[in-house]
C-alpha cells in the first residue's frame, strides 16, 4: 500500500513539473512576441510616411535574431498595412502578428495593432481641432 501511495505522489509531481515547464515555455515565447512586435513598431515609427511599407508580408526575423539564429525560425512576424476608411492617405493602420509553435506542438498568436498618421500624431490632432 505504501508503495502505491509513493507511486502516485511521484506520478502526480512529474505531470505537474511537466505542466509548470510548458507555462513556463509559453509565457517565455509571449515575452519574446511581445519584443519582437515592439521591436518591428518601433523601426516602423522612424519612417517618414513615404518610406511607410505599403505591401503585406512577412518581415525577416534574421536582424532581430543576430546571436541565436534558431529563435528566428521559431517565429513568424506578419505586417499588415492597410489605410483607415474614411481617412485614405492621412491615416494607416498597421497590424504586426507573431505566430509560433509552443514546446507542446500548439500554436500560439499575438497581434499588435496601431495607427500611423501622415503628419504625425500630434499634427494631426491640431490640425482637427483648428
């Protein structure tokens, strides 16, 4: 009986240890979604609006991933520009979406969305409420 119970106390603690290191493997990818978004945003940000992608693809992740070449393979990062109704050629958004497989064989998904204004962001609001 003693045996049993031992059995099924190690049982138990190895599909919990399995569970925790596959919380551990997800929230570890969101945080490098999540950089990896924040990354491509910002380079985004530094265009002027001429030099604003205007096609949809897939952004190359080998110039984020310089040090561990195997991470880029493990995400996909897709751009999506797309200008606002109502505000063609003052106003983009821009939709950035990371996929991945988890360390289980799921896929997993984050999406960052955003507006990109033609004069700027603070422009464009002065010069609504002129």
């Amino acid at each position: 009986m003693a045996t049993f119970v031992m059995l099924f106390g190690i049982s138990t603690s190895l599909i919990t240890m399995q569970r925790g290191f596959e919380a551990i493997d997800t929230a570890r990818n969101i945080t490098l979604a999540a950089q990896i978004m924040q990354s491509e945003m910002e380079r985004i940000r530094l265009l002027n609006w001429s030099s604003l992608p205007t096609d949809d693809n897939d952004v190359d992740l080998g110039a984020f991933f310089t040090n561990n070449p195997a991470l880029a393979d493990k995400f996909t990062l897709a751009r999506t520009v797309a200008d606002v109704s109502g505000k063609v050629g003052e106003m983009k958004t821009v939709t950035l979406t990371v996929d991945w497989v988890g360390v289980t064989g799921s896929p997993h998904q984050r999406r960052f969305l955003t507006r990109y204004t033609k004069d700027g962001l603070y422009d464009y609001y002065y010069t609504l409420a002129r």
